[in-house]
C-alpha cells in the first residue's frame, strides 16, 4: 500500500472512531425525544401537539448555550492538533462558567414567562394547561444542559467521544421508566401525563450532567489550576464568543424560523402540529448518519487545521459529504415507502396517517441538500470559516423556508405539503451553495492558529 492510501486509510479509521460513538449517542438522544412522542401519543394527540410546541421553544433556547459550547469544540480541537495543553484547559474552564451562569438565567426566565411565551406562539387553550404544565418542570432544569453540551464538546474534541455516548445510554434507559412510570402511573406512581414525561426528562437530564462532569475530571481535565485563571483569559473568552456567536447565530436563525414555521401551522389545527411533530421525529432518524459523520468530520478537520494539514482536511470533507448523502437519501427512501405503516402505527387518525405519508414522500428530496448542509456548517465553523454559514442561513432560511413556507403553506392554501416543498428548497439552495464554498477552499486562512 503506497503512502496516499495508507494515509487515506488512516484518516478513515480516525473518522471512524469520532463518528461511530457521535453516531450512537445521537441515535440514542434522538429516541430519547422519540420515546417521548411514542408514550405521549397513547395518551393523547393532544398532548404531542403540545409538547411538539413547547420543545420547539426549549430547543430554540439550548441554542444559546450554543454560542460556547460551540466555540468550545472548535477551539479544543484547534489548539489540541497544536498541542496548546493550557489553552485547551483555559477555553473548558471559562466555557463552563459562563454556561453556568447562562444556563441559570434561562431557566429563571423559561420557569416565570412560560405561559406568556406559549400565548406569545399561539398555543390554542385547550392545549395549554399541558404546554405550561411541561414548559414550567423542563425549563426551569435547562441549566443542567447547558452545562453537559460544553463537557460533551470537549470531550469529544479529545477524541473521547464514547463517554458522552455512554451517559446518554444510561439517560434513555432512566427516561423510558421515568415516562413509564409517570406517564401512565406504573410502579406506584401516580398517573401525570404530560407533566410526568417533563418530571423524567429534566431528573435524566441532572444525571447526565452529574456523570459527565466527573467523567471530565477523571478522564480528560484532571484539575483547572488557578494560574491558569490569573488573570482571567479574556482573549479565550473573545475568542469562544468569535467562534460561537455567528456559529449558533445560524442554529438560532434555523430555529426561530422553525419557531415561525410552527406559528404558521399552528394555524392549520391541531391535527398539522400533530403530523409536524410525529414527522420530524421520524425524518431525524434519516439524517443521523449524517449528523454523527459531520461532527466527527469536523473535529478531525479542526485537528488538521490545527497540524497546518488544510488540504488533508478538504479531502476529508469530500468523503464525508458523499457518504452522508448517499445514506441519507436512501433512509429517506425507506420510510417513504413505509409511510402509511409507520404513520399508522403512531397515530389512528387517518388525515394524519395520509398526509404524514405524503411528507414522507416529499422529504426524500428535501434530504439531498440537509446532508450538505449539515456537513458543511460543522466543517467551515471547524476550519474557522464561522461568519459564511451564518449569513447564507439568515439570507436562505428566512426567503425561502419562512417566506415561501407561508406563500404555499397559508396565502396559498397548499397546507403543510405545500409547506415542506419550501423547506425542500430551502435545504438544496443552502446545500449548493456551502457545497461551492467548500470547492473553493476560502476557508483555509480563517482558523485560530496559524497556517
């Protein structure tokens, strides 16, 4: 075997040992929303259009604790191919303070407003007891995620990205008896519905913290030294607020037209944010592959930033993002072809089960673009490249998704299949143009240390 190929074949097994457990633990984190919906959804439709509304909304907030967690990865990445031990100690150190302090605030501010910011959404009143009775227990516990995203990205940007795996085996488990129990009143528990399935989430959730904050200080950053800290770092600090801001900027752009977006449907009915929420837990398992690819995908490539190895990592964007598509799409094809049966077994109304199917059908299209964009948003942030997917998402996401969403969607009277063939061409439009960006390698000179 020459040296390209033994190079190739080295760069494939890393890939593989980032990517195999990030795939894992989100296939887990992803039925942990699905099992949610599934146990929800023998209670009541009702109760999954609530709760759709209210993640929409919970999420939307996590995206906050984005802007350091993010820049967290990137720069751990970075400065680890660089060997740069004390910055890596550093960046960890202010991340989970600022976190912290972050995180508290959300909470504070998701437990006392919620019933003003489901009303602010449109929640209808007949769903709102359940969406207030679920936003007030999981958000006033956010906190615990803001601090298990920011340990989660370094130990993964450490190429340990098995423990984090680990801990959200261990939440699923807890959060399938949690639900179990509180839910439907097993075990001598009494029967709560939806306000059980919040109770669980956010005490799995405080484990998961808990074990990945030990598992921090064991296996990767043994002890923070005050040293490190004197004077505070501020130039870390810049520089996680450099990456992280325009980074999550482009999640908080996706997120709050996706906020937009269930506005919108929340005006076709009750029975639209029913088939919206059993949707997209079904599509998200379609992209996982490519979700877990792109992440290990990019913190190798942070790696070979920080090596000075550029060309190395945009050889190793084109694996990825070929792999990514073709998995995607061909999931996609399968659940399309299954679309009555898994629709009908999550739901017996047949509008639902009907139109669900009809989505199904149209996101085999819509999953060309979302691998390109998934990748592509991860490898230019990792290389450094923050600003660029950030002002194409502002641009397409809100013209296109929001814009032609509601054209289709309500001014056309097309429902939501007119509504996803707009989010179908938001995807592929973003997804040409990230895929020339990379091309053109204008990433090269954008990262934290020097080429």
């Amino acid at each position: 075997m020459d040296e390209k190929s033994l190079m190739k074949e080295n760069i494939r097994k890393q890939l593989a040992k980032l990517a195999v457990p990030i795939f894992i633990e989100t296939l887990l984190i992803m039925m942990l929303g699905a099992v949610d919906t599934v146990m929800l959804s023998r209670h009541s439709d009702a109760s999954v259009a609530a709760v759709g509304v209210v993640n929409q909304i919970i999420m939307f907030t996590f995206l906050v604790f984005e802007v350091i967690s993010l820049g967290t990865s990137v720069l751990c990445s970075q400065y680890l191919g660089a060997k740069l031990e004390k910055k890596v100690v550093q960046v960890v150190g202010v991340s989970l303070l600022v976190n912290l302090i972050i995180g508290s605030a959300v909470s504070l501010l998701l437990y006392s407003m919620c019933q003003t910011i489901l009303q602010w959404m449109g929640l209808t009143p007949e769903l709102m007891n359940e969406g207030v009775g679920y936003m007030r227990i999981v958000g006033a516990f956010a906190f615990f995620q803001a601090l298990s995203l920011t340990i989660s990205a370094a130990l993964r940007s450490a190429d340990k990205a098995v423990y984090p795996m680990i801990v959200t085996g261990i939440v699923n488990v807890l959060n399938i008896l949690g639900n179990y129990s509180l839910i439907f009143g097993k075990f001598g528990f009494p029967e709560m519905g939806v306000q059980g399935a919040a109770i669980s989430t956010a005490f799995s959730r405080g484990v998961a913290m808990i074990i990945l904050l030990v598992i921090l200080m064991k296996v990767h950053i043994r002890r923070f030294p005050i040293s490190y800290f004197r004077p505070f770092p501020f130039i870390e600090l810049r520089n996680l607020l450099k990456v992280g801001l325009p980074s999550a900027g482009e999640m908080i752009s996706y997120s709050s037209s996706q906020i937009v977006i269930t506005y919108f449907i929340n005006k076709l009915g009750t029975e639209a944010l029913a088939i919206r929420t059993y949707c997209v837990n079904i599509i998200m398992f379609a992209y996982l592959f490519c979700t877990s690819i792109a992440q290990g995908g990019a913190i190798y490539i942070g790696h070979l930033i920080g090596m000075k190895k550029p060309y190395g990592a945009f050889l190793l964007g084109k694996y990825v993002v070929k792999r990514a598509i073709l998995i995607t799409v061909s999931i996609s094809a399968i659940f399309a072809i299954l679309g009555h049966s898994i629709m009908g077994w999550l739901t017996t109304n047949p509008e639902i089960i009907r139109l669900g199917a009809t989505i199904l059908l149209v996101d085999v299209i819509l999953e060309i673009g979302r691998p390109i964009n998934i990748f592509a948003t991860n490898a230019l942030r990792a290389a450094g490249d923050v600003n660029f997917p950030f002002y194409v998402g502002v641009i397409v996401m809100w013209s296109v998704a929001v814009g032609c969403g509601y054209l289709l969607g309500i001014h056309w009277g097309l429902g939501i299949i007119g509504m996803w063939c707009a989010f179908t061409l938001d995807e592929n439009i973003r997804g040409a143009i990230f895929m020339r960006r990379w091309y053109s390698m204008k990433w090269v000179k954008k990262g934290f240390v020097s080429l």
